[in-house]
C-alpha cells in the first residue's frame, strides 16, 4: 500500500506539472507542497504534512484515492476551492462509511 500512495502523490504532481505546462506555466516545488497541503487537509483537517509512515493501511489507502482524485480534478480544470469542497466531502464521506478515524499527529 504505502508504494500505491508513493504512486498516487506521483500521478497528482504530474497532473499538475502537465496542466501548468499547457497553460505556459512553469512549476515550482511549492506548487505540488500546495497540493499536498490540499489533500491533508481534505483527510485530517490540517495542512501540517501527515507522516506517512505512522498511517494504517486504510489511511493510506484514503490518502492514495484522494490524491489520485485530486490529479482527476486538476486535469479536468477544476479551481483550489471546488477540489478542496470536493475532496473534503470525499474524505468525509469515506470516513463515515469505514469508521476511520484519522489521527492528529
């Protein structure tokens, strides 16, 4: 699992390098800690970094599908504040349904 996550951060960050690219932007490393700061929040609630290495199985599980849905909405066009509404209700919805509860590190 924690290789399907490494993969999953791999494809949102190159969602993002693409789009920006077509649009005649440039990328720099802050673009994708923006991403990264997106998806954490959408899963615990907090920009911080979530350590990767202290998730569960089901965690990272989450973790690897909202990264994933957010390099789908960053390719179909989607703005910062619909994919946060989005993968927020995503997480919300995923926790609810499996009972997991996402630890504040």
């Amino acid at each position: 699992m924690r290789s399907e996550a490494a993969s999953s951060f791999k494809l949102m960050n190159e969602a993002v390098r693409i789009v920006r690219e077509a649009q005649g932007k440039g990328t720099s490393w802050f673009h994708y800690a923006n991403e990264a700061k997106l998806v954490n929040f959408a899963m615990a609630e907090k920009s911080e970094a979530v350590d990767r290495e202290s998730l569960s199985e089901p965690e990272l599980a989450l973790l690897a599908k909202l990264e994933i849905r957010n390099g789908v909405l960053v390719a179909q066009g989607f703005d910062y504040q619909v994919r946060k509404a989005t993968l927020r209700l995503f997480a919300a919805d995923a926790l609810l349904e499996s009972d997991l509860k996402i630890a504040a590190n």
